[in-house]
C-alpha cells in the first residue's frame, strides 16, 4: 500500500558549547544581549518529519513516497534518498529558497537555543495530494501552515485516510481550525503536551475528539502511549531502550510503525507496540536517519518486549 506522507524535509545542524550558558548570559543585561559560543562540536543531520518517517517507515517495508518542498541547497539530501530508494516524485524544489533548516546549540547542561529557517517549506502548498497517484493512506506531519491545511482538505476530498500529526506546528492553529483538521482525519496522534493543547484550543475533551475519529493516539514518552479508540483507551507499553543519546525524530519513528500497522491492517494492540519499539530503536542512535535495522531483528525485538509475533 502506497503511503503519502506530506511534512518537512530539513537539514539539522548541531552544535556543542563545552560550558554553560548561564556562566555567560548577565540577567541584568538581558535587553543588550550580545553573545557568542565557541562550538568545537558540530554535527549536519538529515531531518524533517517527512523524511525521518518515510526513512523508518522504508526499513519497515512500506511504500513511502515524500511530499514535501525543498530549496536549491537540497543536493546531499537528495542524494542520500537516491541512495536510499525513497522515492522524489513529490519532492518539489523551490528556485530562491533554502530548505528548512534548524540551528541547534546545546550546552553541558543539556539547555539548547534554537534557530529555525522554514524557507521552502513555506511553499508547501504548491504540492497537492491529488497529484499523487495509487495512494491509499496519509499523513499530514509539520509543514507550512497552508500547505497542512490543505492537503488535509485534499485527503478528504479524495477519499483517502489520513493521519493528522501537527506536532510542534499545532500552536500556528486555532480552535476551529485544529477542530476542522481532527474531523477531516481518520485517525490523530499527538504527545501528551500537545493532547492537552489540542483540548485548550478546541474547547473539547480528549473523549469528545476521540468520537470523530477512528482513533487518537497520545504518546507519552517512556511511560509508553495511549489509543482512545471506539470509546475504549488501549494502554501501550514503552520500549527499554538500548541506550538513551538523543529522543530528537523519536515521534516520527513512532508514526512510522503507526503507519506500517494501519497500512497492513493490524489491530491497535500491535500497531502501537511496534511504533513503540520503532521509538526505542531511534532513540539509541543520534539524529532522526541513522538508526538501521532488518525486519527480522524488529520480529525478533518485538517477540523479546512483548511476547508476541509480529510476522
């Protein structure tokens, strides 16, 4: 089944100051701020919501096929995908423009200052679902603001299900425009921060969204997640993890397997278990792209976290 997946596309780069920011921020000098870090440390990953989930969701075996806007800079990037055999067709570049990208400065205490350029994702809304053919599933993940907006539109129009993932773009939505997205969806996942956000803005309780959907999935970090579906919550255990170095793309390793699960037809039992483990396969490695597995470790891992057989 071909999967659709409209998001950002972005590059990460991560920097480490070897000491604290409040060693040289003066909180009495906060209105003429001027600093400067030195950041020995640096590292470029390859993110965005899209294609950190079409990246798992590939090594999981799905049809994922990116819909997203990029700028003239995408040349490594689009490399790395020819590599990887994900496919382009949907990858749109905008002439004048940087694809998004995020600047990240970490301290010793794990307190990070973030830049963040949208650039061609602002454009997003040149994309359309329609032009995508053979889709029988979506996503609608963190993008330009118009652009979410109207591919969910478009999914409904054309009869396709799909997921609305808003992530760290909810906050640029309203009341009735969130209520507008969760009744054009089929299913909505969100983390708990953004569950509670989501019902503050709509005026409505969790249960009450619950009934316009197929089913809404709140993630919870290492206390595992929760499916309000057909009236009922299905408790989701976490997976232990190898190790913990960075939980940075661990929701869209989580949407991945979410994917794969519906796409296949598993019930919500085994659909949030294996987007579990594809969190705790991520979060071992650092950036959102370099975790790597076989399906037959995933059987294996699955079998060993919860006594169960995937396939």
């Amino acid at each position: 089944m071909s999967i659709l997946i409209c998001g950002s596309m972005a590059y990460d780069t991560i920097m480490v100051f070897r000491d604290r920011f409040k060693n040289h921020i003066l909180p009495d000098q906060l209105h003429i701020l001027n600093v400067a870090f030195l950041v020995p440390d640096m590292r470029r990953e390859y993110g965005g919501c899209a294609g950190n989930i079409a990246y798992t969701l590939q090594m999981l075996g799905g049809d994922a096929r990116i819909m997203a806007t990029v700028g003239d800079d995408f040349g490594p990037y689009d490399e790395r995908l020819q590599r990887l055999g994900l496919s382009q067709d949907h990858v749109l570049t905008v002439p004048g423009s940087f694809t998004a990208q995020a600047f990240i400065t970490t301290d010793l205490d794990d307190n990070q200052i973030t830049a963040f350029h949208p650039g061609a994702m602002n454009h997003s809304h040149d994309n359309h679902v329609g032009d995508a053919r053979g889709i029988k599933l979506g996503i609608v993940a963190p993008d330009g603001r118009e652009g979410m907006i109207q591919h969910a539109r478009e999914f409904r129009e054309a009869g396709i299900p799909f997921v609305f993932d808003p992530g760290q773009g909810l906050p640029m939505f309203n009341g009735p425009e969130l209520e507008e997205f969760v009744r054009l969806a089929q299913y909505v996942t969100v983390n708990d921060y953004e569950a509670q956000m989501l019902q503050e803005r709509t005026g409505k309780k969790l249960d009450e969204l619950a009934k316009l959907v197929s089913a809404i999935v709140v993630t919870m970090g290492a206390k595992g997640a929760v499916v309000h579906a057909g009236g009922q919550q299905i408790g989701i255990p976490s997976v232990k993890p190898e190790a913990v170095l960075d939980p940075t793309g661990c929701g869209d390793a989580f949407r991945a397997g979410l994917l794969y699960g519906l796409a296949n037809g598993a019930d919500w039992a085994l659909t949030g278990r294996l987007a579990s483990l594809m969190g705790s396969l991520k979060i071992a490695q650092r950036g959102g792209q370099n975790h790597r597995f076989e399906r037959a470790e995933v059987a294996d891992r699955f079998r060993e976290a919860f006594g169960m057989k995937l396939w």
